[in-house]
C-alpha cells in the first residue's frame, strides 16, 4: 500500500449502515478534495479512484496522477490544485489522512465482499453526497456480525481472526 508515514490512524471508523452513525469531525486533509463534487454532482465512478487491483483485496487512495488526467487543464489556478500538480510533478505521494481502517489483525477482503453483492454503499455510507469524509459510524466487530447475520455468512471466530 501507498500510505504516507504519517497518516493518522483512526481504529474502526467506517460508517456501517447497520451500526449506529456516530457523527465526528472530518479530519483536515493535504487537499480540500470533495466526494460530492466528483463522485455526486460530476457522476464519477468509484472505480475511477479506487480501483481494486488484481490481485488484491484492498481498494486504494488515488494519487496524483489520476487526478491530474483532469486538473492539468481544469482549475488550474486555484491554489489547491497547484498544489496538486506540485505533488505530481514531484512525484510525492499524497498524504491522505485514513478515515476507514480495520486493526491488521482482521481478515478482510474487499473484493469477496463486493463478487458477493455487498455494495459500497452498504458499508460505506452515501460517500457521494459527502463533502469531507469523516470518521463516522462504526466498523467494530459488532457492525460486522450484524450483516453477517443478516445475509447468512458466517460468525465463526475464525472467519475473521487467525485461530491461536
Ligand atoms: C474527471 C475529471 C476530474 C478528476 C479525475 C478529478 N477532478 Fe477535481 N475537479 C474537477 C472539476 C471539473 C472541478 C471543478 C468543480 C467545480 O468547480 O464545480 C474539480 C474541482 C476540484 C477541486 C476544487 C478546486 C477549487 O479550488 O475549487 C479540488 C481540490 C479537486 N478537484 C481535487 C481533485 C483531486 C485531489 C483529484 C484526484 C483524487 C481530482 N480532483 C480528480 C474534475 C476532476
Ligand atoms: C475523483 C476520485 C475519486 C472518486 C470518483 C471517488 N473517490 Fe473515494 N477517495 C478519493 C480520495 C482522494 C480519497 C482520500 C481523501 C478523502 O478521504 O476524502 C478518498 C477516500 C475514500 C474513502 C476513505 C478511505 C480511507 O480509509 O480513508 C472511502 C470509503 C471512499 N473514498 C469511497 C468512495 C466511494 C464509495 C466512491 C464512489 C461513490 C468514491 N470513493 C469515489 C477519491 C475519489
Ligand atoms: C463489506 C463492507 C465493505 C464494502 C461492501 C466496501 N467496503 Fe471499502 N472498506 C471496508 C473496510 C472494512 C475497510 C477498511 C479495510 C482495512 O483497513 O483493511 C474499507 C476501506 C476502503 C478504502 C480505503 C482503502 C482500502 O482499500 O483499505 C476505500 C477507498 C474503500 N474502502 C472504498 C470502497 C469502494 C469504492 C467500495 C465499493 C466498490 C467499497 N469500499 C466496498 C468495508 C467495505
Ligand atoms: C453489508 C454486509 C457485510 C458487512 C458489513 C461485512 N460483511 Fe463480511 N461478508 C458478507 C457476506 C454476504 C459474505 C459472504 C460472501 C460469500 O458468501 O462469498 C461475507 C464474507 C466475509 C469473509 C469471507 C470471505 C471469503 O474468503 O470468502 C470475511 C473474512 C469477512 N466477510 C469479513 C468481514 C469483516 C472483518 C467485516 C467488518 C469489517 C465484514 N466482513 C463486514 C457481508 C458483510
Ligand atoms: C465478521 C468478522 C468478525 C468475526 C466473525 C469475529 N470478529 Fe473479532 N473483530 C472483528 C473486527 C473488525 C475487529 C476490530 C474492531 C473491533 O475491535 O471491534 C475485531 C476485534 C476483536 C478483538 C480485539 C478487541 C480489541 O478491542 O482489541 C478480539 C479479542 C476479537 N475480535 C475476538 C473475537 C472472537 C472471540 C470471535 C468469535 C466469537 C470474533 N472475534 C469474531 C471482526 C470479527
């Protein structure tokens, strides 16, 4: 993965549907980037940005590169994107602070949920009507086995955990 060294890390943070939304604060990030903007207002698919690679389990941040596929011609004079095409033409990654993270110690794999129908919006809440991400809602053990119950997969310890 491409995380910066000094991103934040925020234990259990996702906003899940079937947990209780617990409003908090939307960290300050290295750029004022909008999901309801780009993914609400312009339609952008998810997977313009976060692309599950093959193989892989995880979904990804986007970096500069991406980004500049549009803003070396849009916007090009607001101070956040010059800012952005300075983190592109250095080639540095963007800092992003993290608002959805499990403990590493927990096995999850993004694409088998998403094969088995789970859709984004399930366990991430409506990112596309969102301005600024936050740390909301709750990605404990208990949101998962909520759903788990729900759409008959299993609850087993060790589903989720390495046994001892
Ligand atoms: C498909 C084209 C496209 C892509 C890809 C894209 N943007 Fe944008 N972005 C736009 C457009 C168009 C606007 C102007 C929206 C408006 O003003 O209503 C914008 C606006 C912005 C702004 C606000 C700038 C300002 O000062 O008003 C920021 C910051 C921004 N984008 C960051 C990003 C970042 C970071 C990425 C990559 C993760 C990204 N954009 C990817 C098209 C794109
Ligand atoms: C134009 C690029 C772009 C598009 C389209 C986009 N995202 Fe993002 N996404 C980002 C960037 C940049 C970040 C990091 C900054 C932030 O958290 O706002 C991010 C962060 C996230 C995170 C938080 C990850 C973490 O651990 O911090 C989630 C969840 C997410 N996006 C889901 C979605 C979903 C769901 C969609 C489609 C509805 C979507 N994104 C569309 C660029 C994009
Ligand atoms: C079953 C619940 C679930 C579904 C469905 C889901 N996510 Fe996630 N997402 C998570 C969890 C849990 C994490 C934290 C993963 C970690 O820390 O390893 C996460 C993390 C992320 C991140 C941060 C980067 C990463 O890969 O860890 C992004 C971006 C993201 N999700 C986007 C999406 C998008 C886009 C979709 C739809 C295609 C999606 N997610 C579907 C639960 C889900
Ligand atoms: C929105 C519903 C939903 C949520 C929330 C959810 N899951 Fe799942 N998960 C499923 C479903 C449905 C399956 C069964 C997929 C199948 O049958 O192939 C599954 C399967 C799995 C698997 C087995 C994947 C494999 O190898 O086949 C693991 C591990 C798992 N989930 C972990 C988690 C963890 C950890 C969380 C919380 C961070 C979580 N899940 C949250 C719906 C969910
Ligand atoms: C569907 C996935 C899933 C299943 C099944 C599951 N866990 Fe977890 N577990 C998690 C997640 C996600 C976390 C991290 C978030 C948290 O602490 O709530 C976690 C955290 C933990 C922790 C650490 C708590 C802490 O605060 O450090 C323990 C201990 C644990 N689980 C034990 C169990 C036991 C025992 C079982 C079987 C009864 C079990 N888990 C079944 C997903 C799961």
């Amino acid at each position: 993965m491409v995380w910066g060294a000094s991103v934040k890390h925020y234990g259990g943070v996702c906003i899940l549907v079937l947990g209780a939304a617990l409003a908090a604060e939307a960290p300050e990030q290295p750029l004022p980037f909008s999901h309801k903007a780009h993914a609400g207002d312009m339609k952008l698919q998810c997977k313009m940005c976060h692309v599950n690679p093959d193989p892989g389990e995880t979904e990804g941040i986007p970096q500069a590169a991406v980004c500049m596929e549009c803003h070396s011609a849009v916007k090009t004079e607001s101070p956040a994107i010059r800012k952005l095409a300075a983190y592109a033409q250095n080639h540095r990654i963007i800092p992003w602070v993290r608002t959805c993270e499990i403990p590493a110690f927990v096995t999850f794999s993004h694409r088998k949920h998403v094969t088995a129908g789970n859709t984004c919006q399930d366990c991430h809440g409506k990112v596309a009507e969102t301005e600024r991400l936050a740390p909301a809602g709750n990605l404990n053990m208990g949101g998962c086995m909520n759903c788990h119950q729900a759409r008959n997969a299993s609850i087993d310890c060790t589903f989720c955990h390495d046994p001892q």
